[in-house]
C-alpha cells in the first residue's frame, strides 16, 4: 500500500470536519491511520489531527489528497512553490492554480506565506516578495505566477457552534425565526460598531418598492454601515421615491399606481442633471432625505454598477463593468461583515471577490438566491428567508431598541 501523511488543525469535531475527511477518504476507495489527534479541551482552543492515507496506487493517493485540501488538510511533507514566469499580458500557464476565496498560504524556499488579496477565481503571483491574488486581466507579461497546487494550504472556515452568530449554520429556510434572525444580526452589527469595524451593504431596487428604504437610511445615518454597493436602480427609486412618494410609479403609502406614475423614475433622474449630481441636489437643498441622501452626507464610500437595463442613468453610476468591479473590491476590502438585500446579481458579484472568513448576510424572500449564491463559492453566506422590507423596519427598531 502507497502512503501519504497529511495534517489539519481547527474546530474539526464541532465543525464535523473530522468525519468528513475519514468519511472521503473511505468513499473514495481509500483507507486511513490515526497518528496524532490532539482534541481541544476548551471552545477556544482548536484540535490538532495528523493522519495517514493509504492507496493501492499513487494516482488514486493523488486524487484522494486533492479532495482533502477542502477540509483544511495538507500533506506534512510540502514541496517548494513552482512559479513560472508569464509571456505576455492577461495570459498564465495552463498549469497555474486558481484560488478559492478561503485563507491560503504557500510554501516557498523554506517557509510558509499568507496570500494577500484573497478571493476566488484569481492567479497567485509572487510581486516585491510577497503572494497575492491577482484577476488574469491584471497578470502583467514577466509576473512570477504559481503553477499546481501541491505547496498550497488552503484554510476553509470551521462552524464555531458555541459563536453568538450561532445561527450562520448555513442551511436556507423560510421556517427559521425571523425574529431570532434580526436579534443576532443586530447585536452583530452593534459590536462591530463598538469595535470601529466595517459592515458593507449590497442593496437591490426591492429594498425601496417593499417600503425599507427608510429604515436602511435610519441604519445608515446611526453609522451602523460603512460601504455601499448597489446598481442605478435601487438609488433611482430612491430618488422617485422622495419628489414623488412612488416607487416604479407605485404610491407607496396607498399602493395605487399613480397617474403617469410610469414616468416618474425618468423625472426623477431628470431632475438630478439639472443639479448635475446627487451630492449638488444636496447641496441645492432639491434632496433633503431618503437613503441616497444619508450615504451622501454619511460621506461613506459606494458605488453603483451599471447594466444595460439602466434608464439614465444617474451621473454617479460606473458604466465600465471592470472599474465597478475594482471599486466594488476597494469597498469591501477589510469588512468585517456584509448584508446583501435582495439583489441577486450584485450580491453573487460582492460574493466572488469576499474572502471566506467574512460574516455574510442574504436576506430575500426567493431561497434560491442564498442558494445560487452558496453554489457559486460564498459558502459562508447565511441565508434569511423574509420580505426585505419587513427584515429592514423590524432591524431598525431592533437597532434603536
């Protein structure tokens, strides 16, 4: 029989991660040895595993171990990292290795590195002495970039069961206490707060037409919220919503649409060339509340990302996808957590360049977006299942409670 040996450190029981590595190796024809296993005596000290994984070939031992680095497993003999310079602008060797958005570190000459930058679907190249995450779009020609995995560990985040944020189990249900979900998410974003730290919110268009844009403004102007991530619509119906009280030409007091209603985000939009931007409709004294209006006077970074449904669009909106994206990054960089409401496009685009380890937040009433989100790589992203609307008024009052 072939062997390889391979260690892991963390909450492995609590998290499950412990049955999950034996069970894969077994279920993949493989077969294990216990070494070492230091079991933590207290919540906050983590367990220590060192295992062997027995094959009958070296292929079969190979596959095996590349399904084991998603559980935080890596083999204790580690081979120095293989960079290969780049021939030319936005291209990389077939053999590089893409990233996950999970911590990672690479062995080279001799020790242990943390990549910066991290996110998913990126290259890994080595710049001034130091690893990082880079887009392929932004790979130069001559860039040292890593090929293959085998001198990587990537560190996956563990459930911490005893946590006060208890509830980011990451199943998706509509039959989960909504009330429960408010109270955690509020006393989160309370000691974030306490702490000076970071919470950005990624905010859909719905947030307005199901009567939750004041409440979000409340949150916003009471410095709960740090980073602003949207696309034209959610502030355009803002906008609507303040000179005539109707969003997508919908009274939203009443719920009758109203005459030539369908006009009114156009007018709207009109309304803030005439002043030239947002912030000069501020200053003019045309815009005097509403959630635009704390972001702008909160002075905290946002930026609203373009599509080719836009009316308008607004003088603040970015038109080029790939300076949005950067934007998007430069905003979320160093979160602490971020709330995604009702958006299921900018909430998966956030997702895609958030590293693991940031609390994440999906409200919506489709499960299916939490669960698209999950699927494409923000695995941490905890769904909560509700009228964003309802979520937002019941946060407020949680907040000033």
């Amino acid at each position: 029989m072939k062997k390889r040996i391979y260690q892991t450190e963390g909450h492995l029981i609590d998290s499950g991660v412990f049955s999950l590595i034996l069970n894969t190796i077994l279920n993949e024809s493989g077969d294990y040895q216990i070494i070492r296993f230091n079991v933590g005596k207290h919540p906050g000290e983590p367990s220590f595993l060192e295992f062997a994984v027995l094959s009958d070939t070296e292929g079969l031992l190979q596959h095996i171990g590349s399904r084991l680095t998603q559980f935080g497993a890596f083999e204790k003999e580690v081979p120095s990292a293989v960079l290969i310079e780049t021939d030319k602008d936005r291209h990389v060797p077939q053999t590089f290795y893409s990233t996950t958005n999970h911590r990672t570190e690479v062995f080279y000459m001799g020790q242990w590195f943390e990549v910066a930058e991290q996110r998913m679907d990126a290259a890994i190249t080595y710049r001034d002495q130091r690893f990082s995450c880079v887009k392929l779009r932004d790979i130069k020609k001559g860039d040292q970039v890593i090929c293959g995995s085998d001198s990587i560990r990537v560190y996956p985040p563990f459930i911490e069961q005893r946590s006060e944020f208890a509830f980011m189990a990451n199943e998706v249900s509509s039959e989960r206490s909504g009330r429960v979900a408010v109270e955690r998410v509020a006393k989160e974003l309370t000691k974030v707060r306490e702490h000076d730290g970071k919470v950005v919110v990624v905010c859909g268009p719905v947030v307005v037409h199901t009567g939750g844009a004041d409440a979000l403004a409340s949150i916003v102007r009471n410095g709960f919220i740090q980073g602003f991530l949207g696309g034209n619509a959610v502030a355009v119906h803002d906008l609507e919503y303040r000179f005539f009280g109707t969003s997508l030409g919908v009274d939203l007091k009443s719920g009758v649409v109203a005459e030539h209603g369908h006009n009114h985000h156009m007018k709207a939009i009109n309304k803030i060339y005439g002043c030239g931007s947002i912030r000069d409709a501020i200053d003019e004294g045309v815009l005097t509340e509403g959630l635009m209006f704390e972001v702008e006077r909160a002075g905290i970074p946002y930026c609203l990302a373009g599509s080719i449904r836009d009316d308008g669009p607004l003088p603040e909106t970015v038109n080029d996808m790939i300076e949005a994206q950067s934007q998007y990054a430069e905003i979320i960089k160093d979160a602490d957590m971020i709330i995604m409401l009702s958006s299921m496009l900018h909430s998966i685009g956030t997702g895609n360049m958030t590293p693991s380890w940031v609390k994440t937040i999906c409200v919506d009433i489709n499960p299916a977006v939490v669960t698209k989100l999950s699927d494409r790589g923000s695995g941490q992203a905890i769904g909560i299942v509700s009228d964003v609307g309802l979520f937002l008024r019941d946060l407020e009052r949680e907040l000033e409670g």
